[in-house]
C-alpha cells in the first residue's frame, strides 16, 4: 500500500460511521430449521415436544401463550460440542465465542451428493476450493453445501429411512465428510464445520471417524444447516450461537451468516 | 458531509480489508447466563432439567456423550415473543433477524435497583440517558442494567422468594420497567428491550403493562440477561439469536455484544 493509500484510509476514520457499517447494511441469512414435531432427528434420539400450557386470554384479562418443551441436544439445527465423541473435550458451554464466529468458506459439493447418497466429501473437495480460493484460512467456520436441505421436509429421502430405533440406523444414507479430509481440516485450525446433511460423518459408518477426528482436535461441528445456497464462497461470515448448556454435548443452536454488500 | 470528505471516503474502498475488520478484531462479550438445574425460572414454570443418555465408551471403541433436556420456554436467559401476551404477533421463529440485531443502548439503573427491590425504570432514566447520549435510536437493542445479574447464584434474592407454585407470585420481588418507559420505548421504535432481572415488568405486578405495551408493537424482550457490566453505554452492537421454535412464545436465548476495539 502507497503512502498517499496510508494517508487516505488514516483520513477516513474521521468520516466513517462510529459503529461498523456492515453490521447495518451487510445481509443477514438465517441458516436454521425451525424446530416442530417434523424437525429431524437421529432414529434412536428423543424428538423435539411442544406443550401448550397457555394460549388464551386470562382471567386477568390480557393474553397469555407459554409453553414447555423438550428434545434431544442432536436433532434440527444443532450443535456437536466436542465432548459428544472426545472424553474431556469442550461441552457446549465451555466452547469460547471467537471458535462460534469467523470467516464463511462455502464449499459446494452438491454433484457429488447428487450422484450418490453415501457420497463422501474428499480432500479432492477441499484441493479444488483452495486451488481457486487459497488455502483454507485458520478460525474459518467451513460450510459444506450438498444440497440435502431441500429433502428436509421428506425424512425419507434426507436420512434414508422413515424407521426409528437402534435398528434403523444401518439404514441411514446421506453424504458426509471422509477421514482424509476431517484430517485436512484439523491441520487448517479452522474453527467449526458445518453440512447441511444430519451428520458430518456420512450416514453408512459404523465408527464415525469424522467425529473423532474433529473433535480430539477440540472443532466443534454444526448439523442440519440449511439456506447454504445464500451464501457466497467467501466474503461472508457466520455467527452460531448454541443454546448454552451447562455440561452439553450439543444442542439446539441458531446460526446465521453476515453477507456484506455487494459480496455473493 | 463535505465534497472532499465523501471523495475521502469513497476512496477508501480502495484499501479497506474485505471483510470487515471489525468482526475479527472487537471482543464478544456473551451476555448469558448457562442453563443447569440452578438456572432461574418462573415459580411456575418447568425448570431446566438434563438427562443423561450417555456419556461412556461404546462397545463399539469410541467415546460417546449425549443428554436429553426440557424446560419451560420462559427461563435462565431467554427470548419473550410478542405473541407471548400480544395474540397473533410475531412467534418465536417469526421474529425477523433484523430485530435480533442492532446498535446496543446500555441504560445503567443500578443506583435505582440498589435502592429498592422493586425499583421501576422510569422516564427519567430514559431522559438522563438521551440528555447525555441524544435519542435512543430506532432499531436499537436497548438494554438495562440493574445490576441484578449478580444475584443469580442466590434465588431467595433474585427473585423475592424460593418457593414455587401460583401462590409465589405475589411473593416476586425484582426491578422491572414501568409502562411510561415501555411507551417511550414503543415511540422511539426500538429493535428489542433487555434487562438483567427475571422479568421486564417488576416482580410486584399482576397486570404485566410492560409485556403487553411492547409486544402489542411487535417488540421482543430478553430476559434474565447477563455481564451488562462488560458493555459501554453505546458504540457496540449486540446479536441475541432464539432458539428456532415453530410457534414459540419464546425460549433460551444466546446473547451476544460485540464490542468494537477501543470503544468501552
């Protein structure tokens, strides 16, 4: 950068608004299910419960609606905390902020998931983004778009069986991401991993090597992201705020990315 | 703005990062408290409860931690809907992103709440803060600080009282925001309105005019927040992403401020 480049950006800080502008202009996406009884969850975990307690006008005389409700932590757009496969690891709680923020590295694997359900993302995948992008940068929440959010509302087609139980879980067919390049994102440091499928491991494992590797390495993951298709390649960047519970291995977790101006 | 100063600026473009710094180099602060069986809820509310489902080696070889939870929607740090005393307003998973965002007002009322435990934010707390820092803005995330929050670990304080059940209503003692102070907020047309005690409205009412003045605008709440203390009065922006349920009323909250290098 020139002198006169240095003396430009030091005037600017004069005109600039106080408060960082993309923060107001910057698109906001909602990359979350909603959760309801027809939220996604693993064959042999507990469904998301809503009972209504309320929802009517008291005797008081103003309206009331409240309601309780109950799940498993793994189940619609959640949380792995690494403890779900890595003893003494983070629990939901303890994973710091700055590991839930960062940079957005989309990488579009759709062909793949599409000529196969037990299609799994490979370091080729990751060797063609950094080959056109540069290599993935440290602290990057890594996205992995297969296209499996649009079969959300047929759990048929997006976990491979209708059944529940321990037994249907040989069943399960959706793509995740293979050993050899869980391990390519451990060497990077990024910060988290997210897939729109119901697991970062593909859904014919029976050892989950995906988890474990991840998770030794204290990266937590995201599970069930949907809306991938609005967000850019790079440029953006992702806020996952899980809910914070105490000792958890996961949960239900709101995640949403920041698209500026002009970018995507 | 002069001619030469918005030339200055639009020269920037130039050499500003492209992504936007601010987001890599302010602090997150999370303003929440965790959710165990020592959070705070309602008297009559279904308190936080975890289940443990696992949390052993397999047969299979590997590590496995997973939990079951439920709760009321309304406790520990949570999200109120409009729809939760404003029938047919916006449901938890209604409420746009734009609303969950935005400028954060940190209003301190600490004297006041030290005062009394059923101290009231009135209309002058509104006008001490404009007179020093102008008009709250529309869209902003308006936050009040009772100091409260450091009563969490002792319920007896917190709330008034520890027993549970429709008859410890009328025991609550806690700062709340009285309904002139809602009207102004409703007038300057804020984004959301958070407070560090159980409730926006003190503990002492049975008619909840707070609730029903700011959610009759559509304006949501968030309560039983936390580390107010760690944000300056303005010049930071906060992001409070809800837990995604369908038709919700409300529920646990995460709540974030990102507070821009050297403000505060």
């Amino acid at each position: 950068m020139s002198r006169i480049n240095v003396a430009v950006c030091a005037l600017v800080l004069a005109c600039a608004p106080r408060t960082p502008d993309v923060l107001r202009t910057g698109r906001w996406i909602d990359l979350t299910h909603d959760f309801s009884s027809e939220a996604i969850y693993w064959p042999t975990a507990k469904p998301f419960t809503l009972e209504v307690v309320s929802a009517e006008r008291t005797p008081a005389g103003y309206y009331y609606a409240a309601n309780n409700f109950s799940a498993a932590e793994h189940g619609g757009t959640h949380l792995d905390a690494p403890v779900h496969f890595a003893e003494g690891k983070w629990t939901a709680d303890q994973i710091p902020l700055e590991r839930l923020v960062g940079d957005a590295v989309v990488i579009d694997v759709q062909p793949g998931a599409d000529s196969s359900a037990d299609y799994r993302i490979d370091l080729k995948a990751l060797d063609e983004w950094e080959r056109k992008h540069d290599a993935i940068p440290a602290g990057a929440i890594v996205l992995f778009r297969t296209g499996w959010s649009r079969h959300w509302s047929n759990r048929a087609k997006y976990l491979g069986t209708t059944r529940t139980g321990a037994r249907a879980v040989s069943e399960l067919h959706f793509p995740g991401i293979d050993s050899a390049a869980a391990g390519r994102l451990v060497e990077r440091r990024v910060g988290a991993v997210g897939i729109d499928t119901p697991s970062i491991d593909y859904g014919q494992t029976s050892t989950y090597p995906t988890h474990q590797a991840l998770f030794a390495a204290n990266i937590p993951a995201f599970e069930n992201v949907s809306n991938l298709d609005q967000v850019p390649v790079k440029g953006s960047f992702v806020i996952a705020l899980p809910m914070k519970i105490r000792g958890g291995s996961g949960g239900p977790l709101r995640i949403v990315a920041l698209v500026p101006r002009g970018a995507g």
